[in-house]
C-alpha cells in the first residue's frame, strides 16, 4: 500500500492511502482541478522527471498551449488535447486527462 504522509505537528503525523484514481494537479494556467491518470505518473517516473517540476494543464489549457506552439515553433504536443511539462520540458501526452472533478 502507498500512502503519503504530513506531520502536523510534533504530536500528530496524518497517513493517507492513495489509490490509483486519487491522483490529482491544478492546471499550471488557470488553476482547475484536473485528475492525473496512472500512466502518466508512470510517464513521468520514466522520463526522469520529478512531481514537484511537472506542470499539468487541463483540456482547455493545454489546446491554447498547443495552438501557440504550433503557430510559433510548427512544433506539437501530439494528438492528444491534453499536455504536461515536466522540468520545463513539454512530453507528448498520448492519455486523456479528466475533466475537473
């Protein structure tokens, strides 16, 4: 089992289980809600990135960034509407980021 763990204080420290589907980010751009699927964790684990430098943005977003990266570089995030950075670095992200929850 994962879980992770926050000391409150020097008497009270807080276990939480995760699960699978319990992974969520705020869009790096407007700040929604969006779930994190577990293949993208995985995505990020095995490009050498780290949580803390993974932007995530939602569908909206992420079409905007994809638009003006195509517009200025002819570069693309792929097919997908969906697209994350990790250490400034934009991944091809083939999965589909749910809607805000």
């Amino acid at each position: 089992m994962l879980y992770t763990k926050i000391k409150l204080n020097d008497q009270v420290e807080m276990k939480v289980d995760l699960y699978e589907d319990e992974f969520f980010s705020d869009c790096g751009e407007c700040g929604k809600s969006i779930q994190v699927e577990q293949k993208e964790i995985i995505d990020i684990w095995n490009n050498g990135g780290d949580f803390v430098g993974t932007t995530f943005f939602c569908i909206e977003c992420s079409s905007k960034k994809k638009a003006a990266e195509e517009t200025t570089t002819k570069h693309s995030l792929g097919d997908s509407d969906n697209g994350y950075f990790i250490n400034g670095e934009s991944i091809q992200n083939p999965y589909r980021v749910k809607d805000e929850i």
